[in-house]
C-alpha cells in the first residue's frame, strides 16, 4: 500500500481505503507458533522481539514487501499488564492458529469513527524502533469473535521491507463467520483488498493461501 493517502467518496463521506497489513497467529507459547509456521510453510521466521505494555513477544515473516505474518504469545518472562492483552491471548487454548488480521489505515481516527462498535481505542504502541497506533478494544477482543480485524496506524517505517525476504506471498485468505453478511457490510467502508475473502460458516476459522519457494501452501 502506498504511503500517500488513497480517499474515495461514498454517500457523501470520505472513506479511507484500507490493505490486510498483516496475519495473527496466536500460539500458547512462542516456540510452539514458530514451529507450526515453519513447518507448515518450509521456511524460517525471523525478527520481532517484546512488547512491554502487553507483555506479549512475536516473531514475524515477511509475506513481501507489504505484508508479513505474526506469531504472538504470552511472554513468561514478562509482568502481566493491568489490562486485557490484545487478540484475547489471556484465553487462549488449543494448537497454534490464525486467530485475527490487521487492517492497514492512513487515519485510524476516522477510521475508528466508522468501524464495528468494540474495535477499540487509538492506542500508541511500540517495540524497538517501530512505533505505531493501534485500535485496542477494552477486553481485548475484535468484534465478530475476532473476525473483525484489528487497525494499525504505522508511525514509523513499516517492518514487512525491513524483513528478510522469505520467498513468500500471500495468494488469498479466507475468512469464515455464521455473520459473514454483517462483517462484509461493517467493513465495506474501508476494505480494498482483493485477496480477503468473508464468507459464511459454522464458526470463525481463517484459512491462508501461501505462495512458498516449495509452493503453494496452506496455513489455517
């Protein structure tokens, strides 16, 4: 996505435009996550490190040269925050998994004025020199049982480039919900992303199209 501002007109409103930034795969320890990326996808993880406010740390993978996968847990080491950490990991169970996205916004402001009630609130956020606004919901949890993706404001250079380049790309991700009308027409406002698809289903569940150096694979 462009660094300059892309605007459109819709009944009489300015709308900002918004690209998948990146992939969240929850995991209940961080080797755990990394290994279930590596081994579903055939090749290394690199960068990230501690987010000291939510006491969370991650690992990321470049998807090119504007999108990257994350792999976040709990971090043992860290002092739990007086708040709920973000993506609902105090409640996470089970395997390793995507369990959100995040959308990329020029102004999370506005954006916020206009997104699914319980998306949160403009947060500033950081981990080493990266520096960013985040919409942070109250208990921790995106709107549509997470289906609805989180909204990142980067206020410093955005890390995907900075990312050794894995050979990956993501081809399509689906995302499935029993209230995929809703979700569609919530974010109808911003969405300009081709590769995400909402579609209708028992349960939320996310499902990746990876374009890999061993081809294409799938990550869920």
């Amino acid at each position: 996505m462009s660094d300059v501002p892309v605007w459109t007109e819709q009944k009489g409103a300015i709308m900002t435009l918004a690209d998948l930034d990146h992939l969240v795969v929850s995991a209940a320890t961080l080797p755990e996550g990394v290994a279930y990326v590596e081994e579903a996808l055939g090749v290394p993880m690199a960068g990230g490190g501690e987010h000291e406010s939510m006491g969370t740390h991650n690992r990321l993978l470049s998807l090119g040269p504007d999108d990257y996968l994350e792999v976040i847990a709990i971090n043992p080491d860290a002092e739990a925050p007086p708040y709920p950490r973000l993506f609902d990991l105090d409640y996470f169970t089970g395997p390793a998994r995507i369990t959100n996205w995040v959308m990329r916004v020029n102004c999370l402001s506005e954006a916020l004025a206009r997104a699914p009630f319980g998306t949160g609130v403009s947060t500033p956020l950081s981990r080493g020199d990266f520096r960013w606004n985040m919409a942070v919901p109250g208990d921790g949890r995106y709107p549509f049982d997470g289906a609805s993706p989180g909204m990142i404001e980067w206020l410093s250079p955005h890390p995907a480039p900075l990312l050794p380049d894995s050979g990956c790309r993501l081809g399509a991700v689906d995302i499935q919900h029993p209230e995929a009308e809703g979700l569609r027409v919530a974010l109808a406002p911003f969405l300009a992303d081709a590769r995400v698809s909402i579609t209708t289903g028992p349960k939320k569940t996310f499902r990746a199209e990876i374009e890999t150096p061993h081809g294409m694979r799938i990550l869920t």
